[in-house]
C-alpha cells in the first residue's frame, strides 16, 4: 500500500492508505477490529462490510475529485453500488464528520 493524504479546501484531513492492486482492494479492511488509518481504493465504486468488526464511514469519490455520496457502514453490511465513482474511501466510523467531509466536497489524494 501506498501512503497519500486526503486533502479537501485546501486542508490535509488525514493520511491514509492507498489500494491501488485487485488483492490490496479485495482485503481492504476486513478483519480489523479498528480502523486506525483511512483506505483509498482506487479504482472502487461498490464496498461491503462482510468480516469486519466495526462500522466505517464511506465516501463515494467521481473522476473530479467530487464526493458523490456518504454513508456509515454497520459489519456485515453491502453498500450499494455506485456507478459514477472511480474512488473510495473508508475511514473509522465518526471521521467524516470530525474532517467536515460531506457529500458535495471536493477531496484530493495526494502523494507526500
């Protein structure tokens, strides 16, 4: 995985992970018991939360960088698909609204 940052109105939100190999998408975070760095997965556009153990927020990225949906994901849950994002981030549970990430915003990915 690649470290990046997650910027949006010109603030550094949090650094993050970036997933960016079909085998690095497919594990994601499934199996941790918390979420202390944020996932990129790029390209996504559907997630699930089959075999994790705690809830994440979810951030539905298009091609222009614009947040297109957000939600909370409980475990064991399938979040549905999303035909316009290219990108997704998951974070722990509460990140979003802490960073003032809503849909609507615009966010980077950034490498340091």
């Amino acid at each position: 995985m690649e470290p990046v940052w997650l910027v949006s109105k010109g603030n550094v939100l949090a650094s993050a992970d970036l997933a960016t190999s079909r085998v690095e998408r497919r594990r994601g975070l499934i199996g941790a018991d918390t979420v202390t760095t944020p996932l990129v997965l790029q390209p996504c556009s559907w997630v699930h939360s089959i075999g994790m153990r705690t809830a994440i927020d979810v951030a539905y990225v298009d091609a222009d960088g614009n947040v297109i949906d957000v939600r909370c994901l409980r475990p064991f849950r399938v979040a549905p698909l999303n035909r316009r994002a290219v990108t997704v981030i998951e974070a722990a549970h509460g990140s979003f609204e802490r960073w003032g990430l809503a849909r609507g915003d615009s966010v980077e990915i950034r490498r340091p």
